[in-house]
C-alpha cells in the first residue's frame, strides 16, 4: 500500500510539470507511458490517469522544460523528459522508467 502511495504521488509531480511544459508545446500531452504494471495517460486538458494495476487515478500535469509534474492526490512527483521521449521517475521513488507507448 505505501508503495502504491509512492506511485500516486510521484505520478502526481509529474501531472504538474506537463501543465507547465504545455504552455512551450508539450512533450507529453496525448501520449501514454508504461512502465510494467504502472502506466500513465496524459490528456490534452492538463490531466492524466496513473493507473497501477487495475487502479486508476485521476491526477492534473504540468510540464516545464524537460520535466513533467504529475500531482496525484495532492502529491506531487517530477518526471524528467529523456532524449528518446520516455519518461524517468524521481531518483527517489521505485518507479523507474517509463517507456512512451507508440
């Protein structure tokens, strides 16, 4: 359970900085990224789905730069924008890596 908490929240960082990446074109509005069982869906409207498993979440995005700010449930977690398009988790979260879905 704390472990899927960790998630909802780094997901949410990521939803923040998608919102602020969207005002300088974004990176990942319209895209979903997995990353095993976790996957996220960022909309056109500033708001992604993280859903671990068979939970969703609704979570709200920001994006600036090459980061991405998922908040989810009032936790925030930063995603940073690799150079292939995928996107990293916090260094400080269990979630690793997810890949952009093509």
């Amino acid at each position: 359970m704390k472990a899927i908490f960790r998630s909802v929240s780094a997901c949410a960082l990521v939803a923040l900085a998608c919102l602020a990446i969207a005002g300088c074109g974004s990176k990942v509005k319209g895209n979903t990224y997995d990353g095993g069982i976790v996957s996220i869906a960022f909309a056109s409207d500033g708001k992604a789905t993280y859903s671990a498993g068979p939970i969703s979440t609704e979570c709200t995005y920001t994006e600036s730069g090459s980061k991405v700010t998922l908040t989810c449930s009032g936790q925030p977690a930063v995603f940073t924008v690799d150079s292939d398009g995928n996107l990293n988790a916090p260094p400080d979260s269990m979630l690793g890596k997810f890949t952009k879905r093509k």
